[in-house]
C-alpha cells in the first residue's frame, strides 16, 4: 500500500516546490503529486523535475488538460477529474478528450488516474441522480473506465472522494463491486483539521481495507506547507495500525463538522489555515449540533463544495466569500467573516430551535 501527498505550494515557485517535494518524499510519500494549470507550471515542473530525480511525481492537469503533452514526459502519472474535464473545452466530445489523454499518456508510460470529487461531478450525473451523490460519483467513474477500455488504454487507477466517511465507504465499495480489476486510491477530500481529519480519514479506511479494498492512499489535512509530512506519518499510522489488527471504534455521528481542504498550487492566500484553525475555535460553543461548516482555499472546488454545506467559506487572494447553502451571504475580509459567519451560524442554530 503506497502512501502519497500533494504539494501545497505553488508549482511555479520552483524553490518552494523543490522543498515541498523533498519534504514529503523524505516522509516516505511513495508519489508527490504536483499541479498545473498553465505554461509558466510547466516550465517550473521541468525545473523541478531535474532538480529531484529521486521522487516519484503525479500530475494534477487542473483546469487545461492539454497541458498533458508537456508534462508527461517528466512524471509517472497523470491525474485528471471528471467533472472539471466535462467543463472545459465543452464543444471536443469527451470520448476525444480521454482519447487525447490516453495517448499522451501511452507515448510517455504514463499511467492515469481518474479522480472523482463529490464537490464537482459532472453536473448531467447529478440530475440523473437527484440528491445521490454516490451513485453519481460512481456512474461518472465506471463510465470514464469504459471509454478507457474501448481505447485500449488499461494503465489507469480510480479515486472517489466526498468529505463524509460514510459516503467514501459506500462509494469505493460499490466501485469494486463491478471493477475489482481497477486500482483504488483511497482518502477523504477535505478531510479537515488534526486531529479530527484523521479521525474522520480512520472513518473511511479501515473498513474499506479491511474489505482488502485500496492500493493508495492519502490523508488530506489542512496544515500549513511546512507540517505536510504529517499527511505521510498519518497514512502510516492506519496501515500500521491494521497491521496490528488495530481499528478505531467510532461513528459517524451528526454533530459539527468542519470541512477544510488540504491546500494546493491554486490556494490565492495561505491564510486560509489560519482561517481554518478560527473557525473551529469559534463554532466549539455548536459542536453538538449537526451542522456543516466548509472551508475551501480556492476558487476550483470552492464553489462546488461550499455548496453541499450549511455554511462555506471559500477563500480568494483579499476576500472571503461567505455561503449559507447555495445562497451567497458576501464577500469579506479575511479580518472580518468570522463576526459574520458567528452572525449566520446562531440563525441557524436559532431557526432549529423554534
């Protein structure tokens, strides 16, 4: 079981990444995926990659996944999502797009991986499955997998993410239920804060490798850039932990969550960790009450996650975009939301009480 993690830095500051890389790969990180999402991150990973030969790197393509040709000779696999492919370039068939992809990647010996997010599935898939988040998520992978197939490219691995344990278990379960042939890489987006984030990534896990399901896996912690090896000593805790015949003894149960995103190379201001940290020093006086608070470092997932919580924060270079459901609240300083946020959050609390 390989473990893994995921620059939080961004690829063009080529120093940063270099650190971030070595960090983690010293860590025991088995693959370090790295971001792109334009021609200055691809002249950056070239960089990158002939200054530490040593690690294994990943690619995330991000929004532009014609970037692939320039990347794939520098890494071992290439990671696209679903949802953010079905956005972009609208008028190329999908068929075309991962035909492109699959030939990028087998010119360059490349694997793919296939990486379904709750917070951005193919929006076709969630009006055919109105209010199941799960059977949507994996709908969008077993057909991406089928397109793969037909063209013949068999070097691909599959992920399916949410921010509740119980939908991850649910999800990855009946994913193998019809592919056990398919690779999973296994882990909870957004799982939050330590040590409540891996608490809730221990959720997920264990029963799914218990289940013999799983061969990678991440812990995503929101942590600040320099404290990202605790993603790697998290990981090898679970495996050695079941090892040991070891499992944690715990529920799901509907009290406070907090959903806060691990960070990558598109986070606009790093405060968003920091933000984190005072939102659940804030909202402890709630903790009992089942109720959903999502902070997100960018304008990607943002967006889309924020959306599936009572309350979002997602996080821009200046401001805070605050959301109360789908309806946007506004935007507010970084210095300033949490007055805000405490203001929507006892209305919450005040309208469940009546």
């Amino acid at each position: 079981m390989v473990v893994q993690s995921m620059a939080a830095t961004r690829t063009r500051d080529v120093e940063a990444t270099i650190e971030q890389i070595r960090m983690l790969h010293e860590a025991g990180s088995g693959l370090v995926r790295v971001a792109v999402d334009s021609s200055a991150d691809c002249d950056a990973l070239e960089v990158i990659r002939r200054r530490i030969p040593q690690a294994n790197l990943t690619v995330d393509l991000q929004e532009n996944f014609r970037l692939a040709e320039r990347v794939a000779p520098l890494v071992c696999k290439i990671r696209y999502n679903p949802g953010h492919l079905h956005h972009v370039d609208r008028a190329t068939p999908l068929r075309e797009k991962l035909s492109y992809l699959a030939r990028v990647a087998e010119r360059h010996d490349c694997a793919m991986r296939i990486g379904v997010n709750c917070g951005s599935v193919d929006p076709e898939l969630t009006a055919r499955f109105p209010g199941d988040e799960v059977s949507a998520m994996v709908e969008s992978a077993l057909s991406h997998c089928a397109i793969l197939d037909e063209l013949e490219f068999r070097r691909y691995a599959v992920s399916l993410k949410d921010s509740n344990p119980a939908k991850v278990v649910e999800a990855n379960r009946r994913f193998f239920g019809q592919r056990p042939d398919v690779p999973l890489h296994l882990g909870v987006t957004e799982a939050g804060i330590p040590p409540e984030g891996i608490e809730k990534t221990r959720l997920a896990l264990e029963p799914l490798l218990l289940d013999g399901i799983g061969d990678t896996l991440r812990v995503s912690l929101t942590v600040a850039a320099d404290r990202k090896w605790e993603e790697i000593r998290a990981g090898q805790a679970i495996l050695a932990d079941m090892a040991r015949g070891q499992r944690t003894i715990r529920s799901h149960t509907n009290r406070l969550d907090i959903v806060s995103c691990p960070g990558c190379s598109r986070v606009e201001n790093t405060a968003f960790v920091e933000l984190a940290q005072k939102v659940r020093e804030l909202t402890v006086y709630a903790r009992e009450h089942d109720i959903t608070i999502a902070v997100m470092g960018c304008r990607v997932n943002g967006p889309g996650e924020t959306d599936h919580a009572d309350l979002g924060l997602w996080c821009a270079a200046t401001h805070v975009n605050l959301k109360r459901g789908r309806m946007l609240v506004g935007a507010f300083d970084y210095d300033t939301v949490l007055v805000r946020l405490k203001e929507e959050l006892d209305a919450i609390l005040a309208q469940r009480a009546d």
